[in-house]
C-alpha cells in the first residue's frame, strides 16, 4: 500500500480513517435529509401549535442548523485532506 515509518503516518491507516470519515459523513447527510423530511410529513396534514410546539421546533431547528455547520465543517476538512494526500499521494503511497 504505501510506505510507512516510525516518524509518518501508517498509509494503510490514514486511508482507513478518511474513508471511515467519509462513510460517517455520507450517514450524516442521510440522517439530515430523513429529519428533514420528516418534520415535513409531519406537518403535512396537521400545524401543531401553541408555545410547546413552538419550542419543539426553535429546538429541533437548532439541531439541524448545528448538524449542517458540523457536515459543512467535517466535509471541507475531509476535502482537504483529499488534496494534500493527492498532492502527497507518490510519497505516501496513499491513492484515493
């Protein structure tokens, strides 16, 4: 896979924990858009109103704007990563 020192990162390790991330990342997304459209579907038919409801909802949008700054932050990170092991790629012998 790649060559591997006691002063550098593993190659087979490194890739396992990118694609590990990515993986998680992609689960996230899922989970974003299912919540998404489940609120939807749940208020398709019927508002549920009055301050409790209200509350639910401020709450669960801050959730959802949290998990979306979280994947936006992770996915630019795993991006970087991306490039400085493409850039890295012949010494490191990590191919992705």
């Amino acid at each position: 896979m790649g060559k591997s020192n006691k002063n550098s990162v593993n190659a087979k390790v490194a890739k396992t924990a990118y694609n590990s991330t990515k993986a998680a990342l992609e689960k996230l997304e899922q989970h974003m858009d299912k919540l998404a459209k489940d609120v939807n579907e749940m208020n398709k038919d019927v508002w549920y109103g009055g301050s409790r409801a209200t509350s639910w909802y401020q709450l669960v949008n801050v959730v959802y704007q949290n998990m979306v700054q979280f994947d936006k932050g992770v996915t630019e990170f795993q991006n970087e990563l991306h490039a400085v092991f493409a850039k890295a790629g012949d010494i490191s012998g990590i191919q992705f």
